[in-house]
C-alpha cells in the first residue's frame, strides 16, 4: 500500500511540473505595463508593441518627429534603448 501511495504520488508530481514550469516562463509585466513604462522613459505616442520571448519592442514616435524602439524586459521591468 504504501509502494502504490508512494507511486502514486510521483505520478501527480510529474503531471503537476510541466504546468508550474509554463506558468513561470510567461512574463512578469504585462503588455500594458511595459507600454506604460517605455513612454515614461521615452515620452511619445506609441506606435506598435510586439511581444517577443520574454521581452516587448515597443515603438514611439516622439515629440520631434524621431521613432525609437523601445525593450521592455519582460521579467525585470528594465526599460532600454534599442540602438540597431
């Protein structure tokens, strides 16, 4: 009884990993946050936000007419300058 308990128990552990390990790879900051934290960083109107892996490129047109690209972390919030 306690080999099939035991047997058992592993079983629902394996099912129950691959689950917890997906929920974790999927990002921290949604797509709204990471728009809203580009455009504090670099103010503008935003043109269009891709999602990619764990990161967003979001693309804005400032005031002076000049568009940047934009890296929002997905995981850290962390807000870069794309510079390719």
């Amino acid at each position: 009884m306690l080999r099939r308990t035991a047997i058992l128990a592993l079983v629902v552990m394996l099912c129950i990993l691959p689950m917890h390990l997906s929920a974790n790879n999927s990002p921290a900051i949604s797509k709204e946050q990471a728009t809203e934290l580009a455009v504090q960083r670099f103010p503008g109107r935003v043109l269009n936000v891709k999602t990619e892996s764990q990161q967003y490129r979001i693309r804005i047109l400032q005031r002076d007419g000049r568009v940047v690209t934009v890296v929002v972390d997905g995981r850290t919030g962390r807000v870069t300058r794309d510079e390719g």
